[in-house]
C-alpha cells in the first residue's frame, strides 16, 4: 500500500488525509493494485476532487447530471443522488476505470466500497472554499459543447422538479461538429454482449478519450440518417469521459438524433426523464431495460415501441 505525500494545506481534509491518503489506498490494495497503481488512482482522484470543487454548483450540477441515473441505487441511499453522481464524476471516473476495464483486478464490488466511503468525505471536500486550479479538464464545456451542455441543462431542471416528465428546450445554434479524425481513433477489443443496433459492440475504458469502431460506425450511421434514435443504457455507455461524452452528445443532437436510455430522453428539443423511482441500467440486458416503460413520458414510450419492433 502506497500514501501520497502533499504539501498543500488544501489536502489536510477529511476527504484527501483520509479516504485518499488511507482509505482508498486500503481498499486498492485489496483489490489487487500496486503501490505504484494505486499511487496513479490516487493523485488522478485528489485532481479531480480539486477540479469540480473549482467549479460553479450550477456548472456542476449539469456535468453530474448524465450520472444521476446511474447512481440510483448507490449506496449509501441516504446520501443525496447529486452527491452520489459527483463521487461518480470525481472517484468512479478516474484512472479507476482503467484497472475495472478490460478485465482489471477492479471488480464491481471494489468499486461499490471505494464509492461508498468516499461519499461522505467527497461532500465535506465540495462544501468547503475551493482554491483555483491551473488547468480544469472539466471547465468550459457549456462553451465547447452548446448543443450538449443545453440538453443537459434542461434535463438538469426536470430531475429538479423530483417528478419527472418532459419538457422542451431552444437547440443553440452553432457550427456542425466534424467525424474525430483518424488520429483520435483506436480498434477495440469486440465484446460477446450483442449490440442492440446493427453493430460492433467492444470492450474499452469508458474514460479514454479516444473513439473506438463501434462509437465511429454509430456516429457514421447518425450523420448518414437525420432522425436516428440511439438506445444506451444510461448516458455513461457513450463514455466515462465528460468531455468526450458532451463532444458525442452534441454530434448526436446537430445530426438531429435522439438518444434514449433506461429512465432519460434527450433529443434535439426535447428532455425527459422517468418519474420515481428510475429503473436501474443493464448494459448487459438492455432489451429488458427498454421493456420497462412504467412512468416514462409518452415520447419516449413512443420511441421505445419502435425500436422493439425494429431491434429488440
């Protein structure tokens, strides 16, 4: 087991002495990590916490929203679901996904314990004053990304009202994003999880910023076909990488596709979301997922008929 050494009095927190200093690398090293892995999950989590605390609460809000589905069932349950999405965005999306991805000695247990103790701490961590950070991967994505961060944003404001249902919101008008060049590509290990689209489904950490074939044929298809509707399980399923995630989404909504998932509907001009309680997402039944259309508003029903008599 390794510790980080700091010498920043930002770091003498609940959130960095304790779970990143002696908690998460405790729980890394059951897992199976070395000393030098665990010292890369690590500092890679403390920049991130640093990160999001540098941002504005609305800004956060939004760039948490995509996770909030998937946090659902999280525990611990009494913790608010913004606050279990932010450890999603901060721990979960770390260098974490590269020792869970692809097989790693990470399992699915390990990381429901690294995510439940860091919680508390984390909220500690974001309620106090933050200190400005020299470069912010997460910042300025609403100007990056208009089209995506506005769906986002409207999605943001129907999980506040706490009922669900869906509501329409004004596209921003900006340039047509271009297919990533062949430089930002990568082949993908195939996965034995059959596709519900025609498609490669593959096996890859959903933080690497590059676009493996299968993502490539689907934004080829959107691009070719205006009006494609793109089934996921949640939203994580584009990417762990909430620049690459906002970058696919706003290349979804220019080409006017529509991107539904267990308990969200995001379309070019319209948002909604499963009323309580929110279904949990299955990448690996997603056809089951789909089926359960209780509490979901009527165009997304609508949606999800069609794509079973065409795919499911």
């Amino acid at each position: 087991m390794t510790t980080v050494a700091t010498r920043d009095s930002i770091y003498d927190t609940e959130f960095v002495s304790g779970f990143c200093r002696t908690t998460l690398p405790e729980l890394l090293a059951r897992a199976g990590l070395t000393d030098d892995e665990e010292r890369t999950v690590v500092v890679d989590v403390i920049r991130r916490a640093r990160m999001l605390a540098a941002l504005p609460s609305e800004y956060t809000d939004v760039l948490a929203t995509p996770f909030l589905e998937e946090v659902s069932q999280h525990r611990p349950l009494s913790a608010p679901a913004w606050l279990r999405a932010a450890v999603v965005v901060t721990v979960r999306n770390s260098k974490l996904e590269d020792f869970h991805a692809l097989g790693g000695p990470v399992r699915a247990a390990d990381i429901t314990a690294i995510t439940e103790a860091a919680t508390g701490p984390l909220r500690s961590f974001l309620e106090q004053p933050s200190t400005p950070v020299s470069a912010n991967i997460l910042a300025d994505l609403d100007a990056a990304h208009p089209r995506a961060w506005a769906c986002l944003t409207a999605l943001s404001n129907v999980m506040e009202s706490g009922t669900g249902g869906e509501d329409t919101y004004i596209l921003p008008q900006a340039p047509p994003p271009e297919l990533p060049g062949a430089n930002e590509m990568f082949h993908a290990e195939a996965s034995s999880v059959r596709p519900v689209a025609k498609g490669q489904s593959v096996v890859a950490s959903g933080t690497d910023p590059r676009f493996d074939q299968a993502l490539m044929y689907l934004l080829g298809r959107v691009k070719e076909q205006p009006g494609f509707v793109v089934p996921l399980s949640a939203l994580s399923r584009l990417s762990r990488n909430s620049g690459k995630q906002l970058r696919v989404l706003e290349f979804l909504l220019a080409h006017q596709a529509t991107v539904v998932t267990t308990n969200y509907l995001l379309g070019p001009g319209i948002v909604g979301v499963r009323s309580r309680p929110m279904a949990k997402p299955d990448s690996y039944e997603l056809r089951r997922s789909m089926k359960q259309t209780r509490g979901l508003g009527p165009v997304h029903t609508e949606l999800l008929k069609a794509l079973r008599r065409d795919h499911f």
